[in-house]
C-alpha cells in the first residue's frame, strides 16, 4: 500500500512522462494548461507534511527550486509558502524570500494573498482565485492558488500554497 501511495504521488506531481509523438517537447502553455487541481493540492499536502518534519530542510529545497516542491517534469509547478504576517518564506524565485506582500492587490484591487493567509489562519484550506501577471510576459491571466496552515518541525506558522492558470485567455 505504501509503494502504490508513492507511485501515486510522484505521478501525480510529475505526469507520467509519456509526450506525444506529434509534440514531444510540449510548450510551456501546455505544461500550465496541463497541471490539475488535484496535482496542486497533493504538492501542497506533501509539503505541509515535509515542513512538519524538518522545516529547515523543507525550505531550502523549495528556495532552491528542488524537486519534488518545483516540478522537473513541469516548472509551472511548485510550492511557496507564506508566514502569518504575508511575508513570502520560501519560493523557488529568491528575489521573492523575504519580501511582505502584506496589502498587495491584484490588478482589480483584490488582495488576494491576505485573503489567503486570513482564511489559513482561520483553519480553513481551499482555493482563491485572482489576477496575475505570468513571469516575462506581457498581459494578466486569471489564476488560483490552493493554502493550507501547517506548523512546521520548528513551531512556526506555515501558509503553504501552490496554483495554477485557470485558462490562457489574457484579461482585459
């Protein structure tokens, strides 16, 4: 049972890595089209259970981009994590360490990562949705992220998330 939960989490988190023979290298649109809701919320599980073990450990992998919390397989793919104060722990990008976003909105005014850090804080998981601007391009794209609260193997406050476009239509 063990070995088929492992099985399902690393083909859950990395695809089966089978391409097309048509397109054997897919786009990046299509790596982000092709992340699942559920993909996002097993990332998110696994962290949250890694963080409790060992948060030292846990955050520097993710700051170094390291599988299994940045996909190999789909780099659209990882994991960042929030402290209570909305101030980012740990992201694969290392210009983001560090860094409040206490009070930043989204485009249209939502401040979607105190939502997220209010909601976790509250006990609740789940999915918020907002605007964002895809690293090194033009345009905003409607996305979502998935949170959940967890308290890491050195006592502190984790908001754990990771998200997903929700289609490539840009918004006007």
């Amino acid at each position: 049972m063990k070995a088929r939960s492992i099985l399902f989490l690393a083909a859950a988190l990395f695809g089966s890595g089978a391409a097309s023979a048509q397109n054997p290298t897919p786009s990046a649109e299509e790596q982000e089209r092709a992340i699942t809701e559920e993909q996002v919320v097993v990332l998110v599980s696994q962290t949250c259970a890694d963080l409790s073990k060992d948060s030292s450990g846990t955050i520097a992998q993710i700051n170094q981009g390291a599988a299994p919390y940045k996909s190999a397989a789909n780099p659209a793919l990882y994991v960042f994590i929030y402290d209570p104060d909305v101030t980012m722990v740990a992201h694969p990008r290392a210009d983001l360490v560090g860094k409040s976003v206490k009070g930043k909105p989204d485009v249209k005014g939502k401040k979607f990562r105190d939502e997220i850090v209010e909601r976790a804080l509250k006990g609740e998981t789940g999915w918020v949705d907002y605007l964002y601007q895809k690293p090194g391009e033009a345009g905003i794209y409607p996305k979502k992220t998935y949170f959940a609260k967890t308290t890491g193997s050195d006592g502190k406050t984790y908001i754990v998330c990771a998200g997903k476009y929700q289609r490539n239509a840009v918004v006007q």
